[in-house]
C-alpha cells in the first residue's frame, strides 16, 4: 500500500476525526439528548439519543452554495449561546386549548477558516424530540446567494421500518408502502401511478417527509420539518446500506435550490420520537417551531363543516364544465350546454337546503367557472380568470339564498397548476368573494406549475403558498389548498390557512384503479397530517355503486368513514357524499351533524401506524366528547377505558358501529346503533370488522 | 453503387422532387414576385425574386410540434384564397403622416396526409418584399400543443455581406459585425462581451434579426418578423456552407418554444428587399403587418423630449442608490446617506427648471425609489417595490413643481429581470403615477430573467411585454420598455408602447470598454429601427473627459449628436447629457430644443449600411423641415438636393456642421453654426469628418 491510497483509506480517516474532532456540548429535556461536536474535517456533527437508545448517530450539517462559497467543513466553533423556554400558548384553533412550548435551545456560532463566511445551528430539545435550523447571519462575505445542496444527514443507525411515499417534486398524492430503510426503491411505484396528474420522482431512493419509521427496539421517529417559508421542500435520500438519510431540496427550473438574502434562515428540521405511537401523534414540536401569529382580529376565522358540489363531478354524474367541448358554441359564440353541469343554480340550492337542514356551516361549489372545458394538461397558463361563473350559476342569487338560510359559501379556485396566472388575477378573485360574501377558498393546481419547470414543492411555489395566504388573509378569507406543498406548521402564523389537502385523498377512491388500502389513513395521522391538517374530505356513505368500473369501491365500512372527522383532524371537514346518498342513512348522518371542527382536548387512546388508531376529543367551549376508532385490513376487538371523559359527568354516548353482518367487500355501509349512558369509570367495547371503524358521541348530560 | 446508395443520393432526392413536386401558384406585386410549390416529400416551399433577381431561392416552411405531431412535411394542398388589398391609413405618431397598406395576400391551405392535421400559411407580397405567418386553424387534432421547432427557412443563395449580432436568448446589446454569411461566428464576440449584464448565445453561428444584407449584384435584403405576439422571438441560424437561415425560437425553461392554442397565428416572417437601400428604411411593412390600433382616445398619447437624472450615474458623477451599502444603517435602522445620491429633490428641481426653459417636455429620474443598494445580480425576485421613494426624493414636492413649470415626469421602474415581481407589483405601480401626475414609464429588465430559465426574448417574456404594454394602456401611461425583445411594429397596436431600447444605446459609450463605434448609428436604422422606435439617447455634448477611466470618449462629434435626432427616429427622445454640459453650448442645443419628435413625412435622402445616412423630415403639423447627416469611421463630403421642402416656400436654415477643425479624437466638440435663407431649388452641401455628422432646420418663413 502506497502512502497515496494510505490517505484515502477509511482507516487514515477514522483516525484523523477521531483525533481532532472537537466537543461542542449536550443538550438534554426529559428522556431526550442532543450531543454535538466538530469531526476532524470541521465539519459540525450532532447526535440524538432517547431514554439512552440511539435515534440519530453521529450526522453531518453543514450547506453547499453555489458559486463555491460552501458551509459544510472547516469550521470552528466561535461561540455558543443556551436559552430555556417554558411558555403556554392558545392556538385560534385546533385539537387541544393549550400547547406548552417547552425545549432547550443551544445555538451554535460556527466560521469557517478560510473564508470566514459565518453560519450558526440553532438547536431545541424538546421532550418529545429535537428541531434544528441553519441561520445566515448578517455579514461582509455572504449576502444574496445561492444554495445548491444541504447536507444536513439523519443518520438512523439500522434498519427501521418505515411508512413512505416517493420523494416527488410535484405530488404527495401516493399510497404509503410500508418496508425497512434497505427496501425503499420508488421505481415501480411511481411508473404505475398514471393516476397521478404530475409525477417527478428522479430519484428512486427517495422519499418524502414527514417520514415514520419504528425501530427494532420500538422507538418510533418521525422526521419533517416546520416552518418552510421561502426555501423548497426537504426531501430525503435513503443510502439503503448505511441507513443515512440525507436531505434533497426541490430544485427550480435551473438546478438551483434557494435563493437566500442573509440575515437568512432555513426551516426547522424535526426529529420528533417516543417510544409509544401515540405520543408521536400528540407532539407540537412543529406547531411550537413556527411563529405566533401577528393577527389581532382572528374573530372571523371560524372553523366549518361543509357539503358540496363536488362528489357528483369525481363520480362522473355530473361534470365541472358546463359544455362538453371548448369548441362546442352556438351561432352567438356561446357554449351549448351538455345538460350535466353539476355547478348550476337549481342544484346548488339544494346542497345549500341540506347544510341549512343538518347543521353544516358551508357550501363548495366547483366548476362555477368557466374554462373548464379543456382546463387541464398542455401546459397552459391562462385557463381560468376566476370571476366568470358559467351562464347557469347565478352568483348573486345563489349568494343572497344561501345568506337568507344562514349557509356559508366556499370559493373555488382552480389554477390548474398555473400560479403566475392566479397571481395576476388574484386580487380580482378576492374582491369577488368579499363582494358574494364567500368567507373561504378551495385552490387547487392540478397540472404542470407554470412559471414553467418550477415544481409545486421547489422555494418559488412556496412562496407562492405563503403569498396566497396572505393575500386570503388581507381580505378576512379562510384557505383549504389542494395539490400544494405538504405542510409544516404554518397554521400557527396564518391561522386563516385552515388545511392543505397534499396527501393521497378520499377521491383516489372515486377515479383511481386501486383507490386507498384499508391501512391508508391509519398511515397519514403519522405522516402527512404531523405537519397540519388535511382535507381528507372523509363521509362517504354510498361506498359501491357510485362508480361507473365495475367493482370499485370506497375500502372502508361506513363506520369507519364516520371515525375518520376524529382521526383525521382538520378545521375544515367535508361530508363528501351526495345529499341523496345521505338521506337513506340520516340516523348515521346524525354522527357528522353533532362532531365539531374545534377541540379543546385530544387523546390518542391507541396507535400503531399502518394497523390501528383510537382517538378521543372534547368538543371546543363544551362538554361532549367524541371517539374514533379505526382499522387497517385486520378486524379488531379493543377495550376502551372512557377515564378520559370529565370526571363525575354523565354522558349520553351514541355508537356507530360497523353492523354485525359489516364486510368490507361484501356488506361495507352496514352500521349499527347503539346508545348507553356513561361516565369517566366505564369501559367500552369495540369491534372493527377488517377495514372498519367506530365512531361515538358522547353527550354530556346536564 | 448499391440501390440504397442512390436512394440517398441528392441525384435521386432532385429526380424525386422534380418529378412529384406539385406547383401552388405565383404572386406578384411590383418587382417583387413570389413562388409557392410542395416539394416531393409534401413540404412547403417558397421563392422570392425581385426584379428577376433572386432574393430568396426555394425554402421550406414548416412546423416541428410536441408529441410527434409534426408539421413540416406529407401536405396536401386543399385549397388557397386570394385577397388584394390597397388602403392608407394613420398612425398616431410616426415618421410619415399617411402610409399605404398595399399587398396581394395568398392563403393556403394544407392538410397533412397521414394526422388529418391542417395549417395554413398566409403570403403577402409588397411592391417592397414579402411577409408570411403560419396559422393553425380551428380543427379536431390540433387544440391546446407546443411548438419545438419552426423550420422556416431563408436559403439566400449567396455568400452575402450581412451587418449581425449573435442570437442571444437574453440581449441585443452587442455591437455589430460587418462579415460574409460565410464568417459568422459569434464565439469570440459573446465571450469578449463582459459589458453585458446577461449573455445567453449558444449558437456560434446564430444572428438576431433583423438581419441586414447586401447581394453582390446589389440588392438590400432585410429579415425580421412582425407582430411578434405569444410567441418566442425568432433568431436565424446560418449554414455558412449553403447560405441557408433557419429560424431558431427563443425556448422556454424546459426547451419547448411556444405554447398554442388554435385557432392561432404566429408572427409574420417579413423580407423587405431592393436595390436601393433608402428604402429598406422607407418600407412600412413590418407596420403594416401588425393590427390596427383599437383605441379609440389616443389623445393623452404625446411624443416627448426629455432630459432626465440619468448620465451622471451612467458617468459614476452620482449613484442611483441612496446609500452605498445595503446594510449601512442607522441606529434607527435608515440608510445612511452616501451624499452623491443623483434623485434627490434639489438636483430634480434643476432638471425640471433646465427643461421648463428649453422646450424639454419631461423629465425622467432614476434612482429615486429604494432598492438600488444591491439590485443586481444573484437572481433575486424582490428587489424593487416601484413605489418607496428614497428619504431625499419628495415625490409630492417634485410632482407639483414639474407641474407648475409645465412639465411632465416620466417614471422608471427597474425590475432587475424580476418579471414575476413586477407584475405583482404593476397595478400599485400605475396608480402611483396615475396619482403623481407622471404620464410615462421607462421600464427595465437589466438582470436574468425571473421566472428562472425563462429568457428575455422568450414566450413568456414576449407575453410579459405585451401585458406591461397593456396595462400602461388601462392607466393612460406611456411606456418606454429598456431590456426588451426587440420590436416588430406593435407600436401600431400599442400606440401607448413608445419606444424600446433592445439594442446596444449611447450608454455604451459610458461604461463599456469600447464603447459604440462611428458606424454603429449607421447599421442601426437598419438593423434594429426595423422593428420601431429605439430611445438611443443622443446628445452627448461633453465627449471627452466625462469618465473616469482615462481616453474613453463617446465615437462620434457634437454634430453627429444633433444629426442622430432625426437619424434615428423615437416619438421618445432624450437629450441624454448633463444641464451644465449644454450650458455652454447653448447655440449648438437650439437644435434640440426646435427638433420635433413626430413627423408628417421623412425623405431618406441618402443610405448605405455601415457608411453613412442622410435623412429629412417635416415636422408634424407645421411647415418646418429637419435634416440628419451622419457617417462611419470615414469623412465625407455630399451635395444634398433641397428638393425634398415644400415648393415655393423659403425656409432659414440653421446648419449645424462638424467644426473645421474637427476631429473624432483630438477636438469632436467642434462645431460651427451657419445659416441660410434656402429653397426647394437649392443644394446644400455637407463636410462631415471620420465620425461626423451634420444637423439641419428648415424653419419656415411665412
């Protein structure tokens, strides 16, 4: 052996780190450590463990820029600053009253040698896990630039199962695959899923974040970040033999990743681990690592329940465009009508006479607009202009019939995944909803993102995200984003931005060939809905027949779909299924009219991602408390304690139960209900059939 | 020779084509005669001639789109459809008052054999050459597609002398090469070009139109497109071996070219030819070629003079920014003032009073809004808010005094190349100047393009353009566009659209290490005035001694500077150079306090390409005449006809001629006045030195 190959051997190596490497320091919160030093290269390093088991080995940070200014090596530490915090908080809504925002902070001042280019680490060690962020500070070398790649490793250390879908640019529209680390291989996932409208998936080891793994030694790991405000999405890069995860940004159309002004900084990267399932699902780590709202008024966001014109168009019985082809126009240039536009007055009326009927605070109505006709693919910019409701939806009528029976409406907008047009429009299409009185938007960017070769998830359409936001937030209206960027905890900042769909939906269900598995949503209260709520939009009744291919069917018992407003949070909640389909059923219906969309109170009974869920929460300012139990494909028999209900209250608690002969396959809308009086000391038996679910209501008695 | 051999054989190829190609017809106005046939593989293909001369030899026409729908071959012709048309009619400003719209028009219509797939292409021939667009009709296979490629040829069928600039996706700011067809390559140029914020040529051999030409018999040919409307800008590809151009479209971020809808037009592809070359500049058919204006009250639409805060930054006297450090702040957290900042309200107030005396009829300032501490580079999107004045900039104060004096401001608003934020920003803009009183806006794109990957001479940008023309339009505002893709005659449509910069301007001779060489004015009106207006700024008086690098001088004299103000048409002229440089040569700038800047007729008296350019014009509405002299690097002596005023007027002609001691490098701020009592009968006779010019009013005497 030469002394050339001598140097490069991983032996030279591990020595020369193991020499030089320099101690930073530990930083410690209940069961939770952070250990942090500089390796032999300079390169800063952080280790966490929990309850002394491993959760991160010895992991690299650092940040290559572009025009070699890199941050990753040869740094030395030139200053370090402690900070504790302990503070309650109360969010404008969601599934408790109080957070407690409680952690360690430890920053880190690093520079580097050579180009004395500063970069700082900011740590938090919460009991439930560990955030970290870079920070650029202000300084002479670095001012605008460019960043290329993070480096920032999460090295796990072993072969962790883990529920995943594939690191996509565009779409967090897949169904999870669950395997160890040294199994994931997105290839074949992501050729087959031509369900999809935007799929760019270039590496095949990659996966998307929030990722949930469990160890051999049952520790459980969830790995997202918070606060993404002007920087891509993290994804992660799966080195299948060594367990190191590595973080990828979503690049823009040029290969760059962002573009940062110092004083800068980047999201939080979250570790959030327990060794019990259901405290993963309780943390608010990442609602703790975004900012407080600056919002004084937050009176007029008001969480809801809505039905609306929607179902009808995803089942093909009726469509979003009022005529059957673009070019399809009478001898005045008008559209000629195909007679099966759903977004029309007469039938509008009637979703907005059931939700006054049922206690459902909004109507959605979509394909009120016209350019639905050939609205999707092609790449086109100008689709929609967002105020020109189609000759057979009468706007101001529809608006002052639905205020006269106390319903509110719900905008849609679709951008068709051009984002510079909606941007150019968008102040016009806010002054429209002030004016007809709409008090929430649904935008949607089903397509290819123009500014052309940006992704949905890269830093301009974050940016994008953020700006609609806040343009819906200048003008007093909620938000419910379809199709955008997964989120991480900017609820807590824009509490108008209510839910983000960016997740495999109940839709799938209706136009995709295989739909969602049974254990699907027993996977997103650990993945997708760590960073926020989810318009899942759950309460189908009618789960066979409503398809037009033979055999399709909604792979959960309607039990389960009634469970699903408990386990599946949000603030904006559909009852998706068509008025008809729910007045055959309205004894089950009653379950949606009486849960809530605001808690004071939530207790995860029972995890396990990919097998099972039991959630319980207390109606917001009021006594009642809900239930929701849900399955994967096996059957389950549980035994709830109810020690969660208040003590010494009585309550009327109602269960809706998947009926005796219930079948998945066979006999799926088959429920049971059954009534019992209850208090705090009482235990409740409960029985899935295999892809079910229970819901109960429990209503304080006074 | 195998049988395979002499399939491939051009023998063959000839045989084939002969014997299959099937004639369209001929059209003829004039000399100029045009030739339509399908050649043997279904291919379109055109000839033009003029005066029996060849001026195009036999070229294909044809579309290369996405998805394997190409256009370019197996046709079939259905049908052609004649139209002679004959018309005059006004522009709203110009350099003529009537202009004659007269052309024979042949559409044909072709259908692909195997797709069903139609496209038309519409011919017009002019007594002074030939314009062609491609149109897709409304059709069933054809909706929403993406154009890869246009395969328009030009096969000019000799080794021509041609005055080009390479084909830059970004910028037409290069200065002029005078070479055979044979020479062109722009590798040395682009590189040694370090003067050019963005440079993007990836074509050695590829030149921007328009592109002027010079046959050895003698003809000028002139190639450029109009109307040039959601569609990229088209650049000309040269095979130095055969002499063929093909176009090369401007692509996107992902290389696609443009983004279609049919029914669709793209721009004309205009061929403008003589043999003499004062009329390439007198031909009006790129004007022609674009759409009628649709505004019915052009009233607030005013060709100005302007002088402006402007050259003292180009010069480094002062700075556009108000500070000198972006992060030079106060305790209080203000910009700390660097005292050299040009836009303060006093040094505003001088240009204001300095145009208020001398029939200057607006003033531009730049520099006056925050941003300007670190506005370039590092492709940052939110530079420029376009409404933030600088502490030192009392726009009220400055608005009311400019109206007092009775003159107009004209706004700047600089965008970097941050597309996207300006046109967030663009209705706050307007109404910002439509409440300041300011009824022009110079905009400026100097920087990468944002969206990223998108290029100024793009779709995207093209459509950009439009839309800023447009919505200047809405605010009654005239815009004066710096950075642009060079024009195409939308000024007919957009009268608001004043004028453009896209090409190298006097500025050069500021900052640039070379500055713009004697024969730069002289190739310009050829090359780069084809397309409209360029607001050049001229009238530079002080040509030496006004930067600090040592020799560098502006390549013309004082009388070339005055010549340029009819040499080079804009309704939108500055007099570029400092009030106290002009003070003392107040005689030499009664010239551009008398010279208009819309014209009721221009007599190009005098021209060849890269020599030299005598022109005169009336001046709109009145009886006076003026007159441009310029030359190359070479001094000249011409005897010029007065046959051009108005017969049986007498005029006093006020000559501004080069000094008798003159000279471009030791003394070109020589320059004697003379004056005359002159007619339609007279002969004037000019003395121009290497780098010269002279400048003529014909006021006359009633």
């Amino acid at each position: 052996m030469s002394a050339r190959n001598l140097f490069l051997s991983p032996l030279f190596i591990l020595i020369l780190n193991s020499t030089s490497a320099q101690e930073i320091g530990n930083l410690r919160l209940g069961k939770t450590n952070l250990h942090l030093f500089l390796d032999g290269y300079g390169r800063p390093n952080y280790e966490v463990s929990f309850n002394g088991k491993a959760v991160i080995e010895a992991s690299h940070l650092g940040m290559v820029l572009a025009e070699d200014e890199n941050l990753d090596k040869n740094f030395e530490v030139i200053g370090t600053r402690k900070n504790s915090f302990d503070q309650n908080w109360q969010p404008v809504w969601g599934e408790v009253k109080n957070i407690r925002n409680h952690y360690e902070e430890l920053t880190v001042r690093l520079r580097q040698k050579q180009s004395g280019n500063l970069l700082n680490i900011i740590f938090r060690v919460f009991e439930d896990g560990v955030g970290f962020r870079y920070e650029f500070p202000l300084q002479p070398g670095l001012k605008y630039f460019v960043v290329k790649d993070e480096v920032t490793q999460f090295h796990m250390g072993g072969d962790h199962k883990t529920f995943w879908i594939p690191a996509d640019y565009d779409t967090n529209e897949y169904p999870y695959t669950t395997s160890r680390l040294s199994e994931v291989d997105n290839t074949e996932l992501v050729k087959k899923s031509t369900d999809i409208a935007v799929r760019v998936a270039p590496d095949p080891n990659g996966v998307q974040t929030p990722l949930m793994m469990k160890t051999n030694d049952g520790l459980y790991i969830n790995i997202h970040e918070a606060a993404l405000v002007n920087y891509p999405a993290m994804q992660l890069h799966v080195d299948r033999n060594n367990f190191i995860l590595t973080s990828t940004l979503v690049p823009d159309p040029v290969g760059s990743k962002a573009f940062l002004h110092a004083p800068a900084l980047t999201p939080w990267r979250t570790i959030i681990v327990s060794d019990n399932a259901a405290d993963i699902l309780a943390s608010k780590m990442i609602l703790n690592l975004n900012e407080p709202t600056t919002l004084k008024n937050t009176s007029w966001i008001k969480p809801t329940k809505f039905v609306g014109v929607w179902w009808e168009m995803q089942t093909e019985k009726a469509t979003w465009s009022y005529s059957d082809f673009p070019d399809s126009t009478d001898a005045h240039g008008n559209l000629i009508p195909n007679h099966r536009h759903g977004a029309n007055t007469q039938n509008v009326k009637r979703y907005i006479d059931f939700a006054a009927k049922n206690n459902i605070g909004a109507v959605l109505v979509e394909g009120w607009n016209t350019g639905w006709e050939d609205w999707f693919g092609k790449w086109k910019e100008d689709v929609f202009d967002f105020v020109t409701p189609y000759p057979d939806f009468d706007i101001k009528e529809i608006s002052s019939y639905a205020k006269s029976k106390g319903v509110k409406m719900i905008m849609h907008n679709e951008t068709s995944g051009s984002a510079t047009n909606y941007e150019r429009q968008m102040d016009t299409a806010f002054r429209l909803m002030n004016k007809f009185g709409y008090t929430s938007v649904k935008t949607g960017y089903v397509g290819k993102i123009i500014p052309r070769g940006e992704y949905h998830d890269g830093q301009w359409m974050v940016r994008h995200y953020e700006r609609a936001a806040k343009k819906a937030l200048q003008y007093h209206v909620m938000i419910d984003m379809h199709e955008p960027v997964r989120p991480t905890g900017l609820q807590r900042t824009y509490p108008n931005w209510l839910a983000c769909e960016a997740a495999r939906g109940n839709e799938y269900n209706a136009f995709s060939e295989f739909g969602n598995k049974p254990e699907h949503e027993t996977i997103l209260p650990f993945t997708r809905l760590m960073g926020g709520p989810m318009d899942y939009t759950p309460g189908i009744f009618k789960l066979r027949g409503y398809s037009k291919v033979a055999g399709r069917q909604v792979q959960t018992t309607l039990a389960k779909q009634l469970a699903l407003y408990v386990t599946l949070y949000s603030p904006i909640q559909m009852a998706a299924d068509l008025p008809e389909n729910y007045e055959g059923h309205m004894d089950a219906f009653q379950f949606i009219k009486d849960v809530p969309v605001d808690w004071d109170d939530t207790k995860i009974l029972e995890a396990e991602p990919g097998d099972y869920l039991t959630i319980a929460r207390k109606e917001k300012g009021k006594g009642n408390w809900f239930l929701g139990a849900i399955t994967d494909e096996n059957s389950r028999k549980t035994k709830i304690s109810l020690g969660f209900l208040d003590r010494g209250k009585k309550y009327r608690a109602r269960i809706y139960a998947d009926g005796d002969n219930a079948d998945l396959h066979n006999n799926p809308e088959s429920y049971k209900i059954t009534e019992r009086t209850v208090s705090s000391i009482d235990e409740l038996d409960l029985n899935l059939v295999a892809g079910g679910g229970a819901a109960v209501s429990f209503m304080e008695i006074k």
